[in-house]
C-alpha cells in the first residue's frame, strides 16, 4: 500500500492532487497508514504478522484470522 507518512510517497499524492485539479481521467492511487491497518485488525479480530517496506516502493501488511 501507499503509505501517507512516508515522505517517499509524498510525491506520488502531489501527482495524484495535480491530476485531480487538471480533471485527467486516470486512475487515482488510494493512500493508507499503518493505523489504519491496526484499526481494522481489531474490528476484524485479525493479528498484525508483519509489515515491511520492500524495494518496490509499496509497503505490505499481512493479515491473519485469529
């Protein structure tokens, strides 16, 4: 996912703002946090295993029932 605190993403919300202003028909990018994720789990009854920021620029949370 595209985390809205990481300062490397900063620049892909910018580009999605400037898209938004110039009414370009393309697919807008949907930028979470890791709160988020802490949120759901417990409303889900789900555990938090692991969540990483690989090289691929997006970070991943993995998710388990309990």
């Amino acid at each position: 996912y595209l985390d809205i605190a990481d300062p490397s993403h900063w620049e892909i919300f910018e580009a999605n703002v400037r898209s938004a202003r110039l009414r370009q028909e393309k697919p807008m990018d949907i930028f979470l946090s890791e709160d988020f994720f802490v949120t759901w789990a417990k409303k889900l009854d789900l555990e938090i295993l692991e969540t990483r920021a690989p090289d691929c620029g997006q970070r991943t949370c993995i998710l388990q029932k309990r």
